[in-house]
C-alpha cells in the first residue's frame, strides 16, 4: 500500500523492535500500531524521544478514544488513523506528517 508513494526501508513486528529499527535506521516517518507487542506504539513513541529521535510519528489503532488519542499525540503522535480508515487516511496522514502538519482520522468516540 505505502511501496507506489513511500521508501519503506524497515519493518518491525513489536515496539521494542521498531524502537530498535528507528534507531538504526533513522526515517523520516515511523508508524506505529497502538496495540503492539512487547511495547506499545505509544511507549516505542515515547522512548523513541528519548532517545533524540526526530521521526515524524503516525499511530495506527483500532482506538475510537479521545483519550488514547491525547496520549498518542502526547508521545509525539502527528498523526492518528483509525484502522477502519486505513484505505483512505493512512498515506494523507503520512504525508501531513512530513509537512509538520497533524492528522486525526474522524472518529465517533467510544
């Protein structure tokens, strides 16, 4: 889905792991899933911070809460995509991101 706009140049299977790969890797843009293993999206983001990352950070997440989303944008969240919008959020989102700009799929909050 992202291949045709974007350079992918890593994947991660949990949030310790992408923590890791941001690290050695150094992108402009990570996504992050909410609800990873190991370590949340949100707690990758937050160590992804401490240690100086500059990375513009976009969450993924099944969450309709405007509480998760505080705490998304808290740990340095530009953007926020609701899973049910994927198809028509995540690459808007993406590129809103790169331009300093945040996003926030709409959402009816639980």
């Amino acid at each position: 889905m992202l291949k045709p706009f974007f350079n992918v140049v890593g994947t991660a299977s949990d949030g310790k792991a992408a923590v890791e790969a941001e690290d050695r890797l150094h992108p402009d843009v990570v996504i992050l899933d909410i609800s990873m293993p190991v370590m949340s999206g949100i707690d990758a983001a937050k160590q992804m911070r401490k240690q100086g990352s500059k990375a513009r950070i976009v969450f993924l997440t099944v969450h309709e809460d405007t509480d998760i989303l505080a705490a998304a944008k808290a740990a340095g969240g530009k953007g926020y995509v609701v899973k049910s919008r994927l198809g028509t959020d995540l690459i808007p989102a993406i590129q809103d991101a790169l331009a300093g700009k945040d996003f926030v799929s709409k959402f009816s909050p639980e």
